[in-house]
C-alpha cells in the first residue's frame, strides 16, 4: 500500500500557493496605495514616496551603506514608507499583504548584504530614517530609543545627560539599533556587560497583524527572540528600552602596532592567552593585516593600567605616553577611528568616504597556532590591500557567565574570541577587481577552517553573510534547509526561535534570504 508523507502534501499545496500568488497578485502598487489612506493613519501621504516622487532615489540611498549595492541592477522598492507613527508602520503591515508585497524594515542600512533594502520579490521599505527620537532617564538609568537612531546618537544623547553612564553597543557610530540590537550588538564594553541585546529592557513593536505590543503584550518568548534572532523575522520593531550602565568619568584608550619585526607573531600568540583572563574593565582588541594592531579600552586610569598591563602582558612594552585619558563618550569618537575629535562624529548617519565590502565571521575556541599564524601574514602580504583586516574581539568577562539559552545569540562561553573579516572593495577598481577582493576574503576564510569552531562552524548574524546558506528566494523553505545556516548564527537556539516564529507569524509574511522559518507550511486563509 502506497501512503503519501503527509509532509510532502504540505510542501505541494505550498508550491502551489506560491505559484498562484506569484501571477495572481497585481504588481500594481496603486492598490496598495489606495489601501495605505483607507487605513486609520494620520497624514500617511507625507511619508509615502514611489518612483514618481523626486525624493524618492535620495530616501532610497540615503541608508545605502554599502555601495556594492548602489547599482542599477540591485532590485528597487515599489514604495518607500517613512513612518512618523507607529499607525504608519500598522498600515503598511496590512496592505502589504493584502497587496501581495514583501517588507523589508532598515534602520541604518548597515546590513553587509543590504537585506534590509533589497528584495528579489515585489517589495515596500520601511525606512526609520525619520523616527529616531532618544529619551534618557539619567535617574532610572535607562533609555528609550527608537529604532531609527544610531549608536552614536544613542552615545550622544547619553553624553548630554550624564558623564558616567553608557551603553555597551557597537564600535561603528552610523551603525542603527534596529538591526544591531536585534542581532546582538558587541563593542568595547561586552566583557563587561555583555552584548547590547543583554542590556534591553522592553520594546515596542508591530506584529503581522497590525498589533502595536510593547514587553508585557508581546510575551517573554517573542521578547526573547528580538533580542538577538533578528528581528526582521518577527515583526516591526519601533523601539527599545535600554538598560544604561555606569562606567568612571575618565577612560583609557591606546592603540599599539607591531610589524613581523617587531615580534608581531609572539605577541598574537601571547594575546591568544591572556585577553580573556584579564580584569572585565580591560578589553583589547586585535586587529591583524600585515601587522598586529592592539586596541584597547580601559575603564580607569593610565596609572592604573600600566601596572596592570606590566603584569599580564609586559611584552607589548606599553608605555604611558602610548595611552590617553578621555571620557567614554570620547573614547568611542576615538574607536570611530575618525581623525576628528569632535562628538559631532557621532551624529554622521553616513560614513565618509562612502564604504564597499564583503564580511564574514567566525568563532575561536583555541589558539591559533604560531605556524596558523604565519599563513595569515602571507595571505595578507599576497592580497595587498591595506584597507582588508581581520579582527579579534576578546570574550571572557561576562560572556562567560550568560547561558547560551538566556538570547538568541549563543556565542558566549568556551570562546576565545570573535573573528571578523572585513575587506573593503574599491568603488573606482571596478567589478573585476572588487570579485578578486571578495575571492580572497573567502580565500582567508577557507584557510581558517581548521582553527575556528567546528560542527557547525558558527557564524554572527550581524555579520550578514548569504555565503553560508539562504532560503528559497520565493515560496516555502523547510526548518532542516533553513537549519544550514541557522544553527551557524544560532546554534542550540535555532529550534526555539522557529518554534516562536510559527506561533507569531504561522504563514511566514516577514521572510527574507535568512529569515527564521516556520515548522508549518499554511496557506494563508481565504485563499483559493
Ligand atoms: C562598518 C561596520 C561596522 C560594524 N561594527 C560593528 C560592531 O562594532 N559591533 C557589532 O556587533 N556589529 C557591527 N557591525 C554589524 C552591525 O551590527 C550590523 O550590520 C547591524 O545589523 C546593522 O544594523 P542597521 O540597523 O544599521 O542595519 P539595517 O541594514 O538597517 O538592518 C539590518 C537587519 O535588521 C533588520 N532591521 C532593521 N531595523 C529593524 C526594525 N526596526 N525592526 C525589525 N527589523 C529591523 C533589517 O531588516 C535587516 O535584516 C558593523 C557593520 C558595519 C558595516
Ligand atoms: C482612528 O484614529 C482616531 C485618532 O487617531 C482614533 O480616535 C479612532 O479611535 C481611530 N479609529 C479606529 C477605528 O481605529
Ligand atoms: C509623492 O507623490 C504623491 C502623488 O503626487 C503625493 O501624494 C505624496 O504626498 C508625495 N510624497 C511625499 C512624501 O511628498
Ligand atoms: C623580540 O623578541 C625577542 C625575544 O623574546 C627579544 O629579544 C627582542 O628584543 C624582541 N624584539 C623587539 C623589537 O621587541
């Protein structure tokens, strides 16, 4: 006797769904249009632009972080909405699928594979580039952000208020919370208080069916998967409540570089050991070309850490005049890496010169060997872009003592480090020359294999990148397929945020290449 699976039925009637929706549905954005008035929403026409309008191209660009993806051929949006109000981002939820369109949501744009603002299928962009409003409460020592603003606005506005009170978020002031948070967020201050996703406190956001929620109607299982699952899977977040932490009125920072002369290779192998031992208020941060860059935050005085740094890792040689005392606001200006001193640097949306690139990450558990290492120089000295670096997040501290159940984000203890790989590709170089560049980032990637984390090898999801495996780009993708590259971002938590996903959004509306997948295959209802 023959039974066919039940699963397979599944998967047949979702083929077929997609193939009628995809020539039943009118591409005809009027429609959609028309629906966004006939929604409750004030004064929605201010914040829609079409192709027709002539600001449209300079909003659409204006978060195009990544000029790989400023090109003709990158797929535009049908409708660009900007809300001012959360009654905005309700509406465009609904019509978009009456209308048979995708969201994409961007904050900053940062995203290295511009998911936030590229879609293959028919497609509205929410842009928080207008609602990014920062409320700090420097009493109850918390913030309320919305999903617009950057980090560096973010660090701003906390500098307005108090001297002494921060916020452990990334290193890129013009990166924007909505994404970051939602992925995670690591910076200079994770060894002592973990990852930006640790430190919020409640959200506010709008489900696939209009619902505006903050962290008492969302519920502690929805809560626990935007704070690090991505939250483009999930929903439409508008905005957090942060936790602030405290940090001493002086910080200090230095920046150190040792060429293969200078016995670069001895002191990687020495920082392999002891950057996750030293005290949470140090953090030093490698950064590995043709030489080895040693950049650090501490949260108190030069006086107190060359001592310090005398009786853990007295073969750097740090002298004071190597160190400079600032506060912590000024101190991310300074890991901004901007020439200017000035905290207006925080508040630049867009970095200058405009940036390309190609990124990919990995997790170590031990040591590079001395002869791993030596490899890498090579790699470096053969590829001969000075702007291609490699750089090595030090965990220990916290990191250690947060189960990789508490967020979605599962890279916490037993790793040495987080591994980056970001390598820039020259606009004016042209195609060819930029497919090299990304050819030997993969090439430097391959070679780490046998050093980083194993089975699967794992991967930060804010580090987007579709090299590691991507959903079907239209119709349905099954959890084992999506489980190629999610137990890579997620490891152990991979089941549960698919588990939430099929209970908050069952007919998978916010899908992209990497979006969390349902364990169900519906069709929506009322269809035919
Ligand atoms: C130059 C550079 C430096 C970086 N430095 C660091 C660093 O120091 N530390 C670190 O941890 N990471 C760093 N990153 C990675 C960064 O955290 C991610 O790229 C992050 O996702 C960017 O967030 P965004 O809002 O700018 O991006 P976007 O492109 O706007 O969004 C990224 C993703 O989040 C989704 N999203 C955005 N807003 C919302 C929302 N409101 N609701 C739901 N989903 C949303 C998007 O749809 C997309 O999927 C860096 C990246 C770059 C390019
Ligand atoms: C429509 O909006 C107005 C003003 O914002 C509000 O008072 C009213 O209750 C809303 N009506 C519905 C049906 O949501
Ligand atoms: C875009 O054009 C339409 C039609 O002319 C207009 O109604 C709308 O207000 C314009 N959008 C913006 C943001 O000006
Ligand atoms: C490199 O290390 C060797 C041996 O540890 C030491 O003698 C030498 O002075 C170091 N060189 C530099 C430039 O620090």
């Amino acid at each position: 006797m023959k039974h066919s699976s039940p699963y397979l039925t599944v998967v047949v009637i979702g083929l077929l769904f997609a193939l009628a929706y995809s020539t039943s549905h009118t591409h005809d954005h009027e429609h959609f249009l028309q629906c966004l008035q006939l929604q409750n929403s004030t004064s929605i026409s201010e914040v829609v632009y079409t192709p027709s309008n002539s600001s449209y191209s300079s909003i659409l660009q204006f978060s195009i972080q990544n000029h790989r993806f400023l090109s003709k051929t990158t797929p535009k949006p049908l409708v660009i909405v900007t809300p001012l109000h959360a009654s905005h981002v309700q509406a465009t939820i609904i019509c978009s699928q009456l209308h048979g369109l995708q969201i994409r949501t961007r904050s900053g744009g940062h995203d290295l594979e511009g998911l936030s603002y590229i879609s293959q299928v028919p497609f509205v962009i929410i842009d928080f580039m207008k609602y990014r409003n920062i409320q700090v409460d420097v009493e109850k020592r918390t913030a309320w952000v919305q999903a617009g603003a950057t980090i560096g606005e973010l660090y701003y506005s906390i500098s307005k208020k108090s001297k002494t009170l921060a916020f452990p978020a990334g290193i890129c002031p013009s990166v924007g919370v909505g994404g970051h948070f939602s992925g995670g967020g690591y910076g200079y201050l994770m060894r002592k208080y973990g990852l930006a996703a640790d430190n919020i406190i409640d959200a506010h956001m709008v489900d696939v069916k209009g619902r505006f929620l903050d962290r008492e109607a969302m519920g502690e299982d929805l809560f626990w998967a935007i704070r690090g699952g991505g939250g483009a899977s999930f929903g439409v977040i508008l905005a957090w409540m942060v936790k602030l932490v405290p940090v001493p009125p002086t910080v200090t920072v230095f920046r150190v570089e040792r060429t293969l002369e200078q016995n670069a290779t001895m002191l990687v192998m020495k920082w392999q050991i002891v950057a996750i031992k030293l005290h949470k208020d140090l953090t030093i941060r490698l950064i590995l070309t043709t030489k080895a860059k040693f950049e650090a935050l501490f949260l108190g005085g030069k006086d107190k850490l060359i001592p310090l740094m005398q009786e853990r890792f007295p073969e750097l040689g740090l002298v004071k005049e190597d160190c400079t005392e600032m506060s912590w606001v000024e101190s991310t200006v300074y890991m901004a890496g901007s020439s200017s001193k000035s905290l207006q640097v925080l508040l630049q949306r867009t970095p200058s010169p405009p940036q390309n690139y190609k990124g990919k990450s990995d997790f170590l558990k031990h040591p590079i060997p001395e002869s791993g290492l030596e490899g890498i120089w090579q790699l470096f000295k053969e590829n001969g872009d000075k702007d291609a670096f490699m750089e090595l997040v030090p965990y220990g501290g916290i990191m250690d003592e947060i189960p990789e159940s508490e967020l979605p984000y599962p890279h916490r203890s037993g790793n040495l480090c987080l591994v980056g790989y970001i390598v820039p590709l020259h606009q004016e170089d042209g195609d060819e020359v930029a497919q090299r560049h990304i050819d030997w980032t993969r090439k430097l990637y391959s070679y780490m294999e046998r050093f980083v984390s194993k089975c699967p090898r794992k991967a930060y999801i804010n580090y987007r990148d579709l090299d590691i495996g991507v959903n079907n780009i239209d119709g349905y993708t099954s959890y084992e397929q999506a489980s190629i590259w999610g137990h890579k971002y997620f490891n152990n938590n991979f089941k549960r945020l698919a588990l939430v996903k099929t209970k908050v959004d069952p007919l998978n509306f916010f899908r992209y290449e990497q979006s969390i997948p349902t364990l169900l295959c519906l069709r929506p209802k009322g269809h035919k």
